[in-house]
C-alpha cells in the first residue's frame, strides 16, 4: 500500500491541483504587474500634462490617453492583485529567447524614432509587419504583409481619416 501525501494532515486525499506550481512565476509575475503599473502611472502623468480642449464640450487631445491609462492602471492593479493572492498567470519556465526580445526592442524603438519622418501609420504597418517575421508561423511573408497591412490601414483609416486625428 502507497502513502499519498496531503496538504492537509492525517488525510489521504489528493493534494490540490497545481501543487508548489502556484509560486513557480510568482517573482516574474510580481516584476510584471509593478512595470505595468509604473507604465501606466507614467503615461497617465503624460497625459494629463496635454493642453486642454479650446472650445466649450471639447474634450481635449488628452482625453484618449488618459482613458487608455486609467484602463492599463485597473487591469494592473487586478493582476498585482492576482498575483499577491498566489494565482500562478504563468510565465516563461524555459530561457527566455534574447535575440527575439532585444529584436522587438530595437524595432520598437526604430519605430518610434521614425514615425516624425515617415509616418504614424506606415512605421506602424513596416514594424508590425517585421515582428511578425521575428516569430515562427506558416507563410510567414504573407502573414506579414497581411500584419503590416492591417495594422497601417487601422492606423491611417481609423484614426487618421475616421476620427481625423493628426498623425506624425
């Protein structure tokens, strides 16, 4: 007869699902909740430094980017919250791939340089469409052409025509 181990004592039944798993990512985790609460924080602050509106019902250019920042901080703060209670949300168990990570960093920031040159929309269709390269797929010119497309026809078509925003 087999001994089964319990969490709780003097019992044979099963211990929970997951184990010692619930702490596995709980640093990685912790990081990435306290980053994307700084982030937001930060772009909140950015925001509310934009001009005000000029006309009377005028929202303002910062309206957007504070809605946006104050949705980032809620979500943020449900998943530092997620984490402190010992909710595993994953993360990376094997190494984590440098060349891809420094690749979209540096693309990312290709991007934001740019845009005053180029364009909003077409960095954004260019960048995209290279980080759908970094990753492995199936067809994966055409799947970054589609991206690229995609992503320049939301940029230029949503913001720039529809709700006729300025764009760089």
């Amino acid at each position: 007869m087999t001994k089964q181990v319990s969490a709780v004592s003097g019992s044979n039944l099963s211990p929970a699902s997951g184990g010692e798993a619930t702490h596995k990512h709980f640093w990685q985790n912790l990081v990435a909740a306290c980053l994307s609460i700084a982030w937001n924080a930060s772009f909140l602050i950015m925001s509310l430094a934009l001009p005000a509106g000029h006309s009377r019902g005028d929202v303002g250019p910062g309206s957007l980017p504070m809605q946006v920042s104050v949705f980032g901080l809620i979500v943020s703060a449900v998943y530092l919250v997620q984490v402190l209670r010992g909710i595993d949300l994953g993360g990376s168990s094997d190494r984590i791939d440098i060349p891809r990570v420094v690749g979209l960093l540096g693309l990312f920031v290709a991007v934001a340089l740019s845009a005053n040159w180029i364009g909003l929309a077409l960095c954004l269709g260019i960048g995209t469409g290279v980080a759908t390269l970094l990753f492995p797929g199936e067809k994966p010119f055409i799947r970054a052409i589609a991206t690229g497309v995609g992503f320049w026809a939301i940029a230029y078509g949503l913001f720039g025509k529809l709700l006729e925003l300025p764009l760089p």
